[in-house]
C-alpha cells in the first residue's frame, strides 16, 4: 500500500507540471499572437501612409486638371497605380 504523504506529493507533481505546460503553451500562443498583430500593425502604417498620398495626389489633380493635360495622365496613372496597391493591401488585410 501507499502512504498518504506519497500520494499526496505525487499529486502535487503531476499539478505543478501540468500547470507548467499551460503556461508554457499560453506563452507560446501569445507570443504568435503579439507577432501577427505587429504585423498588421506595419501593414495598417503602410496602407494609411499610401492613403494619405492618394488624397495628395487628388487634391493636386483637382487643382491643375485645367492647367496642365499631358501631367494630368501622368498623374492619373499614378492615382490608378496608387488605387490598385490600396486595393490591394486591403485584400491581404481581410
């Protein structure tokens, strides 16, 4: 037969390393959490920073449309370029 006491800190054994392996797996987990979110973080900065240059570029279009035709496709196809890298972060994003 077993003793009490041996039973008793066999138990706490089996709990202190079944307790270890959830944190560590916990850990695990978060830490590829934290890694993706980061990740879409810089995809996030990238996407407003082209943003913010796109409503540049239109606001600059709608100011010298009538001034200037052959700059005005060149800017056109920029803004197209432009739309098409937007478009398509916001695919990788969803």
């Amino acid at each position: 037969m077993t003793s009490e006491p041996t039973v008793h800190y066999e138990k706490e054994v089996i709990e202190n390393a079944t307790l270890v392996a959830v944190e560590r797996t916990m850990k695990k987990y978060a830490d590829n959490l934290l890694h993706v979110l980061e990740g879409i973080s810089g995809r996030l900065t990238h996407l407003e920073s082209t943003t913010q240059r796109l409503e540049h570029m239109v606001t600059e279009f709608k100011g010298g449309a009538d001034e200037n035709s052959g700059a005005t496709d060149g800017k056109l196809r920029a803004l197209g370029n432009m739309l098409s890298e937007v478009n398509l972060q916001w695919t990788c994003l969803s």
